[in-house]
C-alpha cells in the first residue's frame, strides 16, 4: 500500500474509527451471527447471510485502517510510524 500522508487530527480519526470497529462493532457482528445461528438451517437463512456479509465488511474495513495507520505520515512533523496492532 502506498504511503499516506494525514494530520495529527487525521490519523486520532483513523484511529478512533478502527477502535471502535474491533471493540464494538466486531462484537455486535459476532453477536448477530450468533442469533441468526439460532435460526436454523444456514443455508437458508438470509440473517446469517447478511451478518456473514457484514463480518466481511467490517473485517475489510480494519484491515485498511490498519495499513493506513501503518503506513502513515504526519503533515507537519517528523515521520511518524505506528506500528500495526492485531487482535
């Protein structure tokens, strides 16, 4: 992924954006799969499809975030590397 230059102000957004993606919204995900698992048969069950549908989307999301923090570069200041967090 190519470099990306942000704002100290950028890169708290970046940051708060991909906080709340794995300890929020990744629970409320595996909470939905979880329910729509209760439902019965997967294979025809268009709850865990769209839970499934949002896992991916979610898990794309950090994914991205993470390379963009990663790889970043603070506009004003000295280069600024922050080093990839995993869950």
């Amino acid at each position: 992924m190519a470099q990306i230059t942000v704002t100290k102000e950028g890169l708290e957004k970046l940051n708060s954006e991909l906080d709340y993606l794995k300890n929020v919204k990744r629970i409320e995900v595996k909470e939905a799969l979880r329910i729509a698992r209760g439902f019965g048969d997967l294979s025809e069950n268009s709850e865990y499809d769209e839970a499934k549908d949002e896992q991916a989307k979610v898990e794309s999301r950090i994914s991205e975030l993470e390379d963009k923090v990663f790889e970043n570069t603070v506009r004003g200041g000295k280069r600024k590397r922050i080093t990839k967090r995993s869950n």
